[in-house]
C-alpha cells in the first residue's frame, strides 16, 4: 500500500512541477506590463548588437532623459486615465507652465530653488481647470482637453509672441543639466516621482480610490468615495507633472521655448497605454508606464542609430500602439 502511493506521489511530482511552471507563465503574462517588458528587453538586445554605440554612457544618459521627460507627463495621464478619463491638454499645459516658470525666474524675481514649486502649483491650477469641468460639471473629458489644449497653447503663443525667453542662468541649469551619483537630476526626479506614486496608489485611501472610481464609478459612489473629487485630484495632478515635465525641460535648454511639449500628447498616452493601462479605466500601473516611456525611447533612439528617416518614426510608433492593443486584448481575453 505504502509502495503504491510513493510511485503515485513520484508520478505526480512533474505535473505539479508542469502546473507550477505553467503557473508562473500564466500569471507573467497576466501582468499588464509583461507584454512591454518583453518588447523592451528584445529590442534593447537587437540594438545593442546591430549599433556600435547604443550602450555607450553618454547615448543611455540620452535614452534615459528623453525618456524622463515624456515619462513625467505619462505619469499623469495614468492617473487620468486609470479614473477613466483623458488628458489631451498635457502637452500644452508643460508648454505654459514652462513659460510661466521661465517669467518666474527671469522677471518676477522667484529664487531658483523656488521656480520648480512655483510651476508645479501653476500647472495643478491648469489641471484643476479640467479637473472642475469633467468632476464637476461632467463634461467629457474628450471635449474639455481638447478645448483647453488650444486655449493653453494659445496662451503661450500670446505671451511670447513665438519667441523664447532665455537665458534663464546657470544657477537653474543644474535641474536640467546637473546629475546625482552620476544619473541626470531629471531622470533621478522620474524615477522618484514613478515610486511615489507606486506607493500612493497601493498604500493610501486616495490611491485605492481611483481604482474604484476607475473600475465602476457608480458602485465606487455607493460605497461612500468622492467620485467628483477623486476625478478633480487626478487632472491637477496630471497638470502638475506636465508642469514639472516642462520646466525641467526648459532648464536642460536653458530656455523657455514656445513649442516645449508639443510632442509629448502621443508620446504620453502611448506609454501608459504600452504599460498596460485600460482606456476604459480601473486598470494600469505606474511601473508598466515608466518601461513604456523607456521603450518609446529606446525606440527612438534607434530609428536615429539606425538612420531610419525621423517621418517613419511616427508610423513605427503608431504600430507599436495598434499591437499593444492588440496584445492587451488578447490578454483579457485569455
């Protein structure tokens, strides 16, 4: 007897091992950003082997700031968009912060340090904006950025005329240009503000709100949760990041440039969408965006280490995000 069930014990051992393994695959594909992962570990290789200097320090540091960047201001639109809205307004609302930032700094006599604060504060007032016209008065999202994009792009154009302002002085550059324990401040700056917010959405009531708000907006109300103030929060924090986005960018330039962040709409979605995040809402993580952001820029960068012409990176791109549908779809489906 005791014979019997050790060789039935034996027996079964590989297939528990099988279920276990199939167990491990089945939960990494369930992740909302194993899909991105995978893209970015293959392309990363591909390039490193096809180029001579993709791994150079000084093209990573490239990498790395372009993605920062773009990554701020995703970040942002997934907190938008995990509450089950939209921010079309991110890539203007950097723009006018940055400008506003750089008058700041050169005419209204703000101290440095204080420039960045101070522009992060103007940029929540650009996404509390959208914040009281979507939360508080239900309007699409769709239709309420999309007007305060122009209004906020115009309002650029109107106070510089087209023209930069600049210089805004060395003591500034350093948030731009400067490096802590060898990585640029504004990369060391997004990884920060990634982690933050990863613990701000799993660890606080705020966090676990949006989720809720996300996932069924109705049911989160019955359960008590401020679905109004939940949805006003996440546009002015979406404003903010955009803000922090544009006047780092403008200290790397040391300049506050009319056309700041006029790319960064597509690149923003693109990367929380590449992340895993739901346009439905209710879904997504803060990490799935940050590998996002750096596959945009990985990929960029090689289009240019591969002297693919700059008109086809707008096509590549494009299809990156029709598979990254595609891919989220079938996962759900699975």
């Amino acid at each position: 007897m005791e014979r019997t069930m050790d060789t039935a014990e034996m027996t079964d051992t590989p297939n528990i091992r099988t279920r276990r393994k199939k167990t491990l695959v089945q939960r990494f594909w369930a992740w909302e950003a194993s899909g991105v992962l995978v893209a970015l570990a293959v392309l990363f290789t591909l390039l490193a082997f096809a180029t001579d200097n993709f791994l150079s320090a000084y093209n990573v540091s490239v990498v790395m700031r372009q993605a920062a960047f773009v990554g701020l201001v995703a970040l942002g639109q997934t907190l938008v968009l995990l509450v089950g809205g939209i921010d079309l307004s991110v890539g203007a609302a950097a723009g006018l912060s940055s400008i506003v930032g750089a008058l700041a700094l050169t005419q209204w006599g703000i101290h440095p340090y204080l420039v960045i604060p101070f522009t992060m504060a103007f940029g929540f007032f650009l996404g509390a904006v959208n914040g009281f016209f979507v939360a508080g008065l239900r309007l699409n999202p769709f239709i309420v950025t999309l007007a305060t994009w122009e209004i906020f792009a115009g309002l650029t154009l109107v106070i510089t005329k087209g023209y930069p302002i600049r210089p805004l002085g060395e003591q500034f550059q350093i948030f731009g240009k400067g490096e802590i324990l060898g990585l640029p401040v504004p990369v060391v700056i997004f990884f920060a503000t990634a982690i933050v917010l990863m613990w701000m959405l799993s660890q606080t009531r705020f966090g676990r709100n949006i989720f809720a708000v996300g996932g069924n907006r109705d049911a989160a109300i019955l359960a008590g949760i401020r679905a109004n103030r939940v949805e006003f929060l996440a546009f002015g924090l979406a404003g903010m990041l955009s803000a922090l986005a544009g006047i780092l960018f403008a200290s790397r330039m040391d300049a506050g440039q009319p056309s700041v962040g006029e790319g960064w709409l597509m690149g923003a979605i693109t990367a929380a969408i590449l992340g895993g995040t739901s346009l439905r809402g209710g879904q997504g993580s803060i990490v799935g965006t940050v590998l996002g952001a750096l596959l945009l820029a990985v990929l960029a960068n090689g289009t240019v280490l591969m002297n693919v012409s700059g008109f086809w990176q707008r096509v590549i791109v494009g299809g990156v995000v029709l598979v990254a549908i595609l891919v989220d779809l079938l996962r759900r489906r699975g």
